[in-house]
C-alpha cells in the first residue's frame, strides 16, 4: 500500500462514539497501514468503517496473504488501557489536537494525552539535543526553556536522557509537553518516572503508540516528528553529526519550521551537528532572546494566573519501568549487600570517572561548577580529577578550569 499524503485542509471528521473510536483504533494498529495509508483509506472509502471492510482484498492485491484488520478486541483493550490510567484520545479534527502538527502532511490521526491540555493553547519551542550532554550543554539547556518559559512558550521535547531533561525540568512549573515513543503510560527511560509525572501538573505527555507499548528503535524516528511538527521552531543543543537531533531538525525543515541551534566547541563531537546546522544557514543562538527574535511574527500568550483546566485525570498512577537499552556502569556489579566497603568506594569511583568525563568537553569548565553539576562531595571529586589529569584524559587551566583533553 502506498503512502500518499493526506489533504490537510480536509481531516476525515473525528470520531463521536464508542463504536467510531474502536473503528479508527482498529483501522491505524492494522498490520502496514501508517498515518498517510490511513488518510487515503479513508479519503478513497469514505468512512472507516467502509475503509476497513476494503483494507483485506486491498492487502491482497499488494501481496499480502491472509491478511485481516486489527482485532475489535485490541482496540476495546487498548480504549480500556488508556481509562485506566486517565488518558484522552485526541484526534485529528478534534478541537483539543495541536493546530501546528495538524498542518503536517503525516500528522497522527490520534494522539493519546495525559495532563493538563491547557498547555496546547500556548505557543511551543521544540527544545532538543544529546542523551550525553556536557555539563555546559545541560546549563545552555536549562537555561533557555527557563527564559522561553518566562516568555510564555511550552517547551516541547522527548523526555529522554540529557537535554530533553534538562529542558523539561526547568520549564515542568510553567508547562512543558513530553512526546514519548512508547505508550503514553510508559516512561521511557524509568529514570525520568518521577519527571514524567511531574510535569502532568501544568504539562503534558502525549503519543501516537498504543498504550503499553515500550519502545523499539524505529519509534523514535516517527517520535521526533510529532516534536517538530507541534512547534514554531526547533532548538537543538549539542547534537553530534549523526543523532536523532539531526533528523528532528531535518525534518523540521521539511515541515517549514525555524531551526535554530547553540554553537559548541570544534573539537567537540556533541556539538559537531549543531555547527553544521550552522555552517548550512541555521541561526546562531545564545540565548533565549536570540531564539524568539527568529520565530515567525507571532505573539506568545503570557501565562496568567488564573484557575487551569481540570487535567484529565486526577490520579496518575505509577507507570510501567521498562528496562532501558543503554548500557549501564552499575549493572555488572552485584548487589551491594554483596560488596565489600573497598569494593563500594571503587564502584563509586568508577561512576565518578564516568560522569567527569561525560560532563566536560573541550572548552574549560570551572572546577567547582562541575563539582556543583554532578552533585557530589567536593573531597570525593578531587582526588578523581587528579587521576583523570594523571591518566591525561582532562587538562587543568589557569583560574581553576578544567577541560577534557582532545
């Protein structure tokens, strides 16, 4: 089945009942129909219904044998999933879905939300950059989404390790939108549980996956464009050549948003994306002030304090604590009623070696600002950095700086 776009001037009308829901569940969880391949079921059938009595003898003319739609029971237990846990199905035409992302030729023709929908009224910025940022990218980070907050924007991003974060945690008191790749009951990584649900107070999270869902690799890249398709202009901090914050901005320009993007250190691999975005006419920015003077004319709305809509539930309970993929420094090592004391302080050690050289880049850092970002003991850091200085892998500077050698 080819994947045509859909004429975003005409969205099929919205569900309105229980029977309309589970049809159009039905008919976008079917095995090699994505959101264009929907659109043109539709358009070419009239309804869902019609499009799913038409989607077998359509698979079968493509190739497909023994081909049947998503059951009517995977779609009744996903609607069931999402009242469980307080979440809203919103789709395309409805009035509560992301005007911005509407106007994108594969927008999601449902998105499941859970928090406070309020925050969808404001002006957004996608805010995104490295899982393993510097310490000077997660300040540049938790700088900017506090002063576009201020501004009046919702900071738009993807919750995941690093920027996303940091960007989420400084705008989570005024309102940020977390897009997830998994479920909107699962978040990815478990690490951020405790953000995730933070941020429903004023925010939002949001996803076009099933309820339940952990993710896979190939998620994210569908992920991303729900994040640039909400906003008026993408900011990436820190962003190596080849990242998902690539093909975010990437494809932030094939849908005629604003890419903007921090310049970094030359010899710093987290920042050789953003400054090829640069080189290839992206605008500089230092501040939050820089980002706004390059969105289109528009006005943000001030937040006001008045009384905010009921969130969509009151009660969100602990989601699912998926097993993350990425390698972890504490997973080899056994239980720590196991380990000795000497044992302990090494492990402790190692983590520390770990977390300096991630935090530092190639532009000095200051010795005690480090020692403030990573949140531990002046007397456990120090003897580290001379071990790291000892090994070559960081170089002291005049003024109590410190760098990671190139």
């Amino acid at each position: 089945m080819s994947e045509d776009t859909h004429p975003s001037t005409h969205p099929p009308l919205p569900p309105t009942t229980e029977d309309d829901r589970i049809s159009w569940l039905r008919l976008l969880r079917s095995r090699r129909v994505g959101p264009s391949t929907f659109y043109r079921l539709i358009a070419e059938n009239g309804t869902v219904s019609a499009a799913l009595d038409a989607l077998p003898e359509l698979a079968r003319a493509s190739g497909a044998k023994d081909y049947a739609p998503c059951p009517a029971g995977v779609a009744e237990a996903e609607l069931a999933a999402a009242r469980a846990v307080g979440a809203r199905m919103v789709t395309i035409g409805d009035a509560g879905y992301p005007a911005q992302l509407a106007e994108t030729a594969d927008a999601p023709p449902l998105l499941w939300m859970l928090g406070d929908i309020s925050a969808l009224s404001r002006p957004m910025i996608a805010l995104v950059g490295a899982r393993n940022a510097s310490s000077l990218g997660l300040r540049m980070a938790r700088a900017l989404a506090k002063e576009l907050a201020e501004a009046g924007y919702v900071v738009v991003s993807g919750l995941a390790r690093g920027i996303d974060t940091a960007a989420h945690t400084a705008a989570c008191e005024t309102g940020t939108i977390a897009v997830l790749a998994s479920g909107v009951d699962v978040i990815y990584p478990a690490e951020n549980a405790r953000l995730g649900d933070d941020l429903l107070a004023k925010g939002l999270r949001l996803s076009e996956q099933p309820m339940g869902l952990v993710p896979q690799a190939r998620h994210f890249p569908s992920r991303n464009r729900i994040i640039s398709g909400m906003a008026q202009a993408v900011v990436v901090v820190e962003a190596a050549a080849k990242s998902g914050s690539l093909i975010t901005a990437r494809t932030a320009l094939d849908q005629g948003r604003e890419v903007v993007a921090v310049p970094g250190h030359p010899f710093d691999a987290r920042a050789s994306g953003c400054n090829m975005l640069i080189r290839d006419g992206a605008t500089l920015v230092r501040n939050a002030a820089d980002v706004i003077e390059a969105l289109p004319a528009a006005t943000p709305h001030p937040i006001e304090e008045t009384a905010p809509e009921l969130p969509l539930s009151s009660h969100h309970p602990e989601p699912p604590q998926p097993e993350t993929t990425q390698p972890d420094a504490t997973q080899a090592v056994p239980p720590p009623d196991k380990r000795s004391l000497r044992e302990t302080a090494k492990l402790h050690s190692q983590i520390l070696h770990r977390d300096i050289l991630q935090r530092l880049g190639p532009t000095p850092l200051a010795e005690d600002q480090l020692i403030r970002d990573l949140s531990a003991p002046a007397a456990a850091v120090a003897p580290v950095l001379t071990d790291l200085e000892l090994d070559g892998r960081i170089i002291r500077h005049p003024g109590g700086l410190v760098s990671r050698s190139a």
